[in-house]
C-alpha cells in the first residue's frame, strides 16, 4: 500500500468502489445528519488533493473490497489539518458506532488510539508544528445527534 495518496493518485475505479461503499455506510442516515454534511466537506477537500488518505492505519480496513471508509477519512482529515488528540479520537469512535462497525474493530481501533495518540500529538507539537486545539471544532458527538 502507498502511502500518502492524493486524490488524483488513485485510478477512478478505486475512487469510485471507494465512494460508493463510503455512500452506502451513510445511507441509513437521513440527508440532512450532521456527519453526511461533514463527509461531503471532507470529500471535497479530498478531490481538491488538500489532503492525503491511506485508508486504516496500523489496522485493518472494515472492507476487504476498499480502503475507503467514512470513519477513517474523517480522522485522516482532521489529522491532516493538525487536529490530533483525544476529542478527535472520541469522534472517530462515535462515528464508528453510529455506522454500525463490528464492535470487535471498534476496540481493535481504541486500544492503538491509547498508544498512538500520544505520539502523534507529539508529532503535530513539535515535529510539525502543526497543532491545532480541537476544542473549538464542531465534532461529531453520538450523544447530540
């Protein structure tokens, strides 16, 4: 797997497999939920090559078919923006249960967030120097929505 994929380095059939799976987690949703809305800012931004997606990091995908998943490209974006830490962790977890993830991956996911997430915060801190306080974002939170 290459990491560090734009936009423009993925064949449209991979983009379209991919799109069309992540559709398919938000269709029980209604139109107009919080994190379709999201999706679709976060989508653009990935078509405008803003930011790079991997798929799941460390972990494997909830789909053998594609990389893409909302969860993870949600996370990916935030990160990308320099949003790291435990309230961005507590999104990607809450998006993960509302689109029904095998609960066996969701804990898969969190226990390498306890670990991981210190790093990257370190990484964002003082390698990148690209931190951001994510306190004033507007998160996805299971219990407002």
């Amino acid at each position: 797997m290459t990491k560090d994929r734009f936009y423009k380095d993925f064949t449209p059939e991979e983009l379209e497999i991919g799109y069309s799976y992540m559709m398919a987690e938000l269709e029980h949703l209604p139109e107009s939920h919080f994190l379709r809305i999201l999706f679709n800012i976060v989508w653009r931004d990935f078509k405008d090559n803003k930011f790079s997606y991997d798929g799941a990091t460390f972990v494997k995908e909830r789909s053998k078919a594609t990389i893409f998943e909302v969860a993870s490209i949600i996370h990916d974006w935030r990160n990308y923006l320099g949003y790291v830490g435990r309230i961005i962790d507590q999104e990607f977890i809450d998006i993960m249960i509302v689109l029904r993830y095998d609960f066996e991956l969701i804990k898969e996911r969190w226990l390498l967030l306890l670990i991981a997430t210190p790093l990257n915060i370190f990484r964002h801190k003082y390698l990148l120097k690209k931190y951001q306080n994510p306190k004033s974002l507007n998160l996805y939170k299971l219990s407002n929505h």
